[in-house]
C-alpha cells in the first residue's frame, strides 16, 4: 500500500514514529539505537526505517522542512499507516535567556504564522497543542536524565529569514523558541485522534549570538533529545 510519498507495505511501520526534519539524523537514530533496522521508505531521500529500541517496535522517518512537508508525512503516517503517535525530534533556535544550546524545548503548545489551520474551517483560531501525557513523561524523563529543559510554547514559522519583524516579539508571549514544523503537526494529530509532542533541541541562541552548533552536531549530537523521545516510544 504505497501513497504519493511512501513507499511502505501496510504494517511496515510502529504504532510510534520518531520524526526529525534531517533524514540524515533519522539514519542516525535507526544506525545507532535501533536493533535490526529495516528501511521502509526513501521517496526523495526521505528515509524511514523501522526496527526496536529495548525489545519495542519503534519507526524513526524524516518529515523534511516546514509545515507543509511534515504536515504530508505526518497525515499519511496517521490515516494510512496505522501509526498512533508521531514524536519530532528537531531543534529550535532559543528566545529564552535560560535556555542554551544543547538544552531541550518539550512543546507543550506551537504558535504560528503559517496558515496550516485554515483548511478545518474552523469558526475562531485553533490553538495547536500536544499530547499531555507525552508531555508529562518526556518531563520526567528529563528529570530523571538530569537534562535542562523548559516545557512552554514554541514558534512554528513559516519563514527562517523573516523580511518584515524579529522573532523576539515572540518571546514577549512567553514563546520559547522558533522551529518550522510543530503546528501542523499538531494540527494533523488532532483531527486524526491521534497523538503528537514535539522535542526540540536548541541549536542556536537570538539571546546569545555567540552559541550555535554546526550542521553535522545537529544531526549527530543530539542524542539527549533522541534518547528522551525513544523512552517515550
């Protein structure tokens, strides 16, 4: 059973899906904690891989960038697939002075500029928002790592270079930070029934120019996030 944009057989993947934006770190996550990985899918290099973390079937498969990417895989993941949960392991660009690279951002909710919503029809604005019990136990599973964290809003922007006004007006809201994908993700969850949380990693600091890590420290260093998320699983 193959949609427009994957490839798998009907059962090809776990009920959980770790979904980072880079295929090159779901082929990191399959490589280094999945036990007898199977690649299920690679239409446009977008990789999928099922295998098992600690005797549980777990898939991990790229969702690409932005909204309307992840918001393709991610709805045919639910409404083909079978799969029930759907975690992003990503990384975010900080607006919190408490936050540094390599701490964690659990999004409890995604505020947007994006227009992913507008297609429910909805009669108001729907507020994206994940799971609560994936948000409580990845919670404590960071409490219990001894991971820094914050649990808070995250912006999902359409735009990474934004003409027009900073990203910082955010962080006037309390929003912890800016990434490209977890509303519509949110917003796919939640009219499937399905559920969805987003982890994200801070890359980069707006507070703290100075703090950045490199392409290939995203997509391999990370791991704390990638180990929270496989717990989760």
């Amino acid at each position: 059973m193959a949609t427009p944009h994957i490839t798998a057989n009907k059962g090809d993947f776990a009920k959980t899906v770790l979904m980072p934006g880079d295929p090159l770190r779901a082929k990191f996550i399959a490589e280094n904690y999945l036990e007898n990985a199977v690649l299920v899918n690679n239409v446009r290099g977008i990789q999928g891989y099922t295998g098992y973390y600690k005797g549980k079937r777990v898939s991990v498969m790229a969702s690409g960038m932005g909204q309307p990417s992840i918001g393709i895989y991610s709805y045919e993941l639910y409404h083909f697939y079978d799969v029930e949960n759907i975690i992003r392991v990503g990384s975010c660009g900080s607006f919190d002075k408490d936050l540094h690279v390599r701490d964690i951002v659990i999004a409890m909710g995604a505020c947007t500029n994006g227009n992913y919503a507008a297609q429910f029809a909805l009669p108001g604005t729907f507020c994206p928002i994940a799971d609560f019990s994936l948000v409580k136990r990845a919670a404590q599973l960071c409490d219990e790592k001894g991971v820094r964290y914050k649990v808070g809003n995250i912006f999902s922007s359409d735009t990474f270079y934004n003409d027009s006004s900073s990203g910082l007006e955010w962080a006037k809201m309390g929003v912890l930070g800016v990434e490209m994908e977890s509303a519509a993700l949110y917003c796919n969850a939640a009219r499937a029934g399905k559920k969805a949380l987003c982890i994200c990693t801070v890359s980069d600091s707006l507070i703290y120019p100075d703090e950045n890590a490199s392409a290939e420290e995203r997509q391999t260093s990370f791991t704390a996030m990638m180990e929270i998320a496989l717990e989760l699983a």
